[in-house]
C-alpha cells in the first residue's frame, strides 16, 4: 500500500517568496504544525486536511506544466512521510523547495531538495523552539528566512546572521510581517547595516491578499 501524508491543499501558483519568485511552482500544503507563531498566515492547515497516496500527490502535481514543487505547511517534516514524498518528487527530476520552521531535524532531508529553514524571532513567541544544529545541515543551494516584525526583530536577526556566518553558508532571506513591519524600514535598515541578505516581501500577498491557493 502506498504511503500516504495529510494533505490540505495542492494548488498551483506563482511562487511569492524565496530566491525563485515569481515562478509558477506546484504547493503541496502538509496538514498539522507543532508551533504557534504569532504572524502565522496559515493556521488552517493546523488540523483536518485529507488523506492522500504520494501516487495520487505526485498524479495531481503532473497536471502543471512546471518543474518546480514547494512542500510547505503547517510543518510538512511533523509528518515522517514527508521524506518519501521529497525524494520521489527530486527523483522525478521537479526542482523542490522545503519550506520547514527550523524546528525539527532537517539532517535527513535529501540533498537535492533546496530546504528553506526558519529562524523564528522574538515576536514570534516561539523562538525557543530554534534548533540550532540544522544549521550544520545547510548546503550553499539552501535559504535561511527570518520574518520580522520590528526593530527588535531586526537586531536579533542582525546577530544572528554575524554570529552562525549565515551568509557564508547559504543564501539568508529577510521578511517584513506584512502589515505590522514597514517594508521601505526594513529595506533601510538592510541598506543602512549593509547587510548580505536578499529582501523580500510576499508577493502572493499584493497579488490575491489572504486568499486559499494563491
């Protein structure tokens, strides 16, 4: 029988974030997350979802006519799963992103997969569930992602990035929270700090808002 993953959605869209926006990728959305983030934008995907064969996930993400798949959630590495569905989606030859909280053990992710791993800041009320070692696991292909809310935010992510040489190990992503953190503050104070980092703002957000599947 095949493995099967809970799954809340499967849509299609332009990729909003990462070092790959604005290309039109296949989200697989993984149901249940163990953190509860203060900004989180998908707490729907906390609970229900439905029960999905990795044959019939990889039959629905044939429909697109895309090589790119993001494995997002919720946190898609609570459900063990995940890693069968990441290698047979590399092995058949998708370009696939992780998008994972950084709160659970990535050092079984397949290499080929680009894993986008989060730093939660203060604001986030769960920054204590970091688990710093994952940064051992990071290839120069990976992205690491702090979404921030404010200058506080911004200094703690600031030190973080000196601190692990986070730059030196991989591409390293600043966020504003939309709608809570100015993104022209944030731009300057990147600017100001001259800081390594790619700045990015949540383009499905000015596209289509909050809306489900975009």
């Amino acid at each position: 029988m095949d493995q099967q993953l809970r799954i809340t959605e499967i849509f299609y869209s332009l990729q909003g974030e990462t070092n790959t926006v604005g290309i039109p990728t296949v989200f697989v959305r993984l149901t249940g997350c163990p953190l509860r983030c203060s900004y989180c934008d998908t707490t729907y995907a906390f609970s229900g979802g439905e029960k999905l064969a990795i044959a019939d996930i990889l039959a629905e993400i044939r429909r697109y006519n895309t090589r790119y798949v993001t494995v997002t959630g919720g946190e898609p590495l609570a459900q063990p799963g995940c890693h069968s569905l990441l290698l047979q989606l590399v092995d058949a030859g998708y370009s696939v992103s992780l998008e994972t909280s950084g709160a659970l053990d990535i050092a079984a992710v397949d290499s080929r997969v680009v894993k986008v791993v989060d730093l939660k800041t203060p604001s986030s009320g769960e920054m204590q569930r970091n688990l710093y070692r994952n940064l051992d696991f990071l290839l120069p292909h990976d992205q690491v992602k702090f979404v921030i809310a404010d200058a506080a935010d911004y200094e703690w992510s600031r030190q973080q990035l000196e601190y692990y040489r986070l730059a030196q190990r991989c591409e390293v992503l600043f966020s504003p929270v939309m709608g809570i953190m100015s993104p022209t503050e944030l731009a300057e104070r990147i600017l100001a700090d001259q800081l390594t980092v790619r700045f990015q703002i949540q383009l499905h957000k000015y596209l289509w808002n909050d809306a489900r599947g975009k």
